[in-house]
C-alpha cells in the first residue's frame, strides 16, 4: 500500500525537481537502497522522469516502505509546492519561561511534539525540517491503531522562529484541539489564536502578520483585504457591501507590528488539555 503510495506522490513532482527528491529523501538511501548516480543518470536521458519512477518502482518490490519514509516524501513535496496548499494563519500568545531555551535543532523540537501526540494515545508520524529559517512540520494521526497510514490525515505546518505566528494548512476539525495544543506546548506557548487570514504563500502571510513597511507589504495586504471582503459579501448576502471603502481607510492606518488587526475565529488554550 505504500509503495503504491510513493509512486503516487513522485508522480506528483516535476521532473527537474527529482533530483532534490534522490538527494534528500532518506529512503533512497536506507530502504530502498538505489545509488544516487544511477538515479540522476536515468532523469538525464530522454523520458527522464519515467525512467526515474520506473527504476524505483521496481527497486519497491522487495522492499517495504515505512510510514515514515512516505510522510517524508509528502513533506519533501509540500516544501517544493507550498502553494498547492491553502494556509491558515495563527497567533501564538501565553510565552512561557522555556520559551527564553532556543531549541538546539530540529530534532529537539520534533521529540517534543511527538512527546505531546503520544499523551493522546494517537497512532501519529511527526516529521521536521529547517529551510530558510522556518521549521516545517508534518503531523500524521490516525485516531484508532487499525486504521491504515493515509496521507489525507496528513496536517502541515510552518513556523519561524522568530514569530509568534505559524501556519497550518489541511487541518481537520476532529483533530485541531489536539494538534493545536500539541504544538504549542511544543513551541512553548499557552494560547493559539486562528486569524482570519489565509493564502497559498506562507512567505506572503508571514510579510502581512509581522507588517513590512515597504510597497510590495503594502500591495499584498490590499489584495488581501479585497478577498476578505469579497468573502463577507458572498457570507452575508449583501450586494450593496463595497470593499472599496474599507480598503481606503486601511490604507491610511500607519503601519503597526500589534496587535494583529484581524479577526480572531477561534481560540485553544493550553490550560485545560484534552484527553
């Protein structure tokens, strides 16, 4: 099943983008044990990405393939295609005393946060990753041990470390108390706040949440205004409502790094834990 499960997601890729797929995916290396060379040679010929998916299909034969390998293989595709995903944002608040001890490295945080899903007793793959200064984070819960690894109850997540913001993305209404408190006592918050704000940038959130003060900050937030009000249009049935009107008067507010001037949607605290 989760072979089948691979190939569906290399599939996914374009074919220059394999290449980052033979160097980074771990598998490769421990499970399904093909040479790095012999697989960039076959991306380099004609049919190049068949002759990829095709060498590694055979190679799953007589392997199996954990899931932990297929949820590193997503989160690989998620960082290379983020905005195939629409990202919602949330403010963290409630810093604790730990919060001051930076975590020494990925790793560390991961063990915490996987620490945090086991006192649910969920059956869950956690997976991290650094780039450009933002930690990635795969969670993956199934809620009851039998149920097969699936990757539609895969949630994504992005935080820099220097914010009190991180987007999540495909997070599930029977899930989200419990992941949501997972991170934050992972991240070492009390309370995480939805905002009403989303795209499929999460460098663009990110620039709208901590409020650059440059043109390009300044475009990006009338665009978003316009959508949001778009949508409280289409919600209230109200045809008469113009966004054109609330746009000018955000434009004219200074610039401002708090409080966020969105509308909270729901809070969770960490105060009283879920069972």
């Amino acid at each position: 099943m989760n072979s089948q499960t691979v190939i569906r997601l290399l599939k996914r890729f374009k074919g220059r983008d394999l290449r980052s797929v033979a160097s980074n995916w771990s598998a490769f290396r421990r499970t399904i044990r093909l040479p790095i060379d012999h697989l960039v040679e076959e991306l380099n010929g004609p049919n190049g990405k068949r002759r990829f998916i095709s060498a590694v299909s055979k190679a799953l034969r007589k392997r199996v393939i954990s899931d932990r390998d297929v949820g590193e293989l997503d989160l690989l595709y998620l960082i290379s295609y983020s905005k195939s995903r629409t990202w919602s944002v949330y403010r963290m608040e409630g810093v604790t005393e730990k919060r001051r001890l930076p975590f020494k490295s990925p790793e560390q945080f991961q063990k915490q946060l996987e620490k945090n899903l086991d006192d649910y007793r969920f059956k869950h793959v956690v997976i991290t990753s650094m780039r450009d200064e933002a930690v990635w984070i795969y969670v993956n819960i199934t809620d009851k041990k039998k149920k097969p690894f699936s990757l539609g109850n895969a949630v994504y997540a992005v935080h820099y470390f220097n914010t009190d913001y991180i987007c999540i993305a495909n997070l599930k209404a029977s899930f989200r108390l419990y992941v949501c408190q997972a991170l934050l006592a992972a991240l070492r918050y009390n309370i995480m706040t939805l905002q009403e704000l989303e795209g499929r940038c999460v460098k663009s959130l990110m620039d709208i949440v901590l409020h650059k003060d440059n043109q390009l900050w300044i475009l990006i937030q009338k665009n978003f205004i316009i959508a949001l009000n778009r949508k409280t249009v289409q919600r209230n049935g109200d045809a008469k409502s113009s966004s054109k009107t609330d746009l000018e008067a955000a434009s004219n507010q200074p610039l401002r790094r708090s409080p966020s001037p969105w509308k909270p949607i729901f809070t969770v605290a960490i105060t009283s834990r879920a069972k």
